[in-house]
C-alpha cells in the first residue's frame, strides 16, 4: 500500500494524480494550498498537525478528518509519518518537503532518515525527486538526468554503473567528498553500497 502526503513547504506546481493510493493526507499547513490549488478535498483521509498554522473557520465540514498532534517536540511531518506508519503502510510519497526555508528541508531529511527502516519515503518538488537509497538501487529511463549522490553523513564502498563520472567501491563522507550533479549516460543506472546512508537525487 502506498500513501501520499502534502506538507507545508513550497506547493507543488502541478499536483500529482490521485489513483495508486491508498490513502491521502496532508499536514495542517499545506491544507491552505491544497484548498487554494482546488485539490478535491474529501479525498483526503485525514489533515494531521498541531494547528497553529490553520485557521479552522471554513473548514466545519472536514472536521472529522482532523487529527490533532501537539507534542511541539515532534514536527507536523514526523507526526503524520508516523499516524501513516500505524495505519500498515510501507511506503510514502511526499510534496512540500522542500523549498521556503532551508532549516524546514533539512529538518524534513532528518524525519525521513528517522523512519528510513519502516518507510519507503520519496520526496518529490518541481526539481526531481529524492529519497533515502537501499543498499541496491536501480534506476530505470534516467538516461540524460542529473543524479546526485549525497552521504548522511558517511556512506561507504559505493560502486555505480550508468552514470558519467562512476564511482568504484568508493567512500563518500559531508566532510571530505560527496558526489553531487552526475548525469546518467544510460537508461538504467545501478548504485551498491555497503554501509552508511546515502540520499540520492534524481532529476526531472
């Protein structure tokens, strides 16, 4: 099963086509972009967050789908992954997780990095999309596109096939050497590591 769930970064230009999902949610704040871009609301499974970003007068009649989460130590993001996580999903496609304002991106991969084990989570905004990588990757019809390979912190012995500048059981690390803007020369790129993190980006 997989989900799909709107946060309050930057709203996606064109939203994503509903079928595939089984369920639909959004946090509190990208509520106001979903209204204002005409997303059919009542597709919507449930709105989660701690509301301090909504203003809850025109909304009555969605008010069974409210979920309210106000543990301030958590983010409205972390809160609806892990409402999303309880409902047996293992998969989420996530919009509005960057743009605006850097600290919300980073602190967005750092919740994603939290459930990476449980959740197969991909980012997705007008750029391309990201996602924190298996150990065994391949990518299909990416020929043409930039790949970024970004270590969190550390990934190490990474071995790729299908990108311009390959990389052999080689070590990537924030404070010594990250792999950002390669292009991939073939249809199918492949990437192997064997310990560590690593957040790879594809683009558009």
């Amino acid at each position: 099963m997989k989900a799909l769930l709107f946060i309050n970064g930057i709203p996606p230009k064109n939203l994503p086509e509903t079928e595939g999902y089984s369920l639909i949610a959004c946090s509190d704040g990208a509520f106001h972009y979903l209204k204002e871009k005409n997303f059919p609301l009542e597709k919507l499974d449930f709105i989660s967050g701690d509301f301090d970003s909504h203003s809850g007068k025109d909304e009555n009649i969605y008010e069974k789908k409210f979920i309210c989460t106000p543990d301030q130590d958590k983010t409205d993001f972390q809160k609806s992954l892990e409402i999303i996580a309880e409902k047996g999903f293992t998969k989420v496609d996530v919009y509005g997780g960057s743009g605006g304002e850097m600290d919300h991106f980073l602190g967005n991969l750092h919740v994603a990095f939290l459930f990476k084990n449980t959740l197969e989570i991909t980012f997705f905004d007008e750029f391309g999309s990201y996602f924190f990588s298996p150990k065994k990757l391949v990518l299909n019809e990416v020929k043409g596109k930039t790949i970024s390979l970004y270590p969190f912190p550390s990934t190490k012995n990474i071995t790729t096939i299908g990108l311009q500048w390959p990389l052999n059981n080689e070590h990537l690390g924030l404070t010594k050497r990250i792999g950002t803007r390669n292009v991939a020369i073939e249809e199918m790129v492949s990437i192997h590591f064997e310990s560590g993190d690593l957040v790879v980006f594809v683009s558009n």
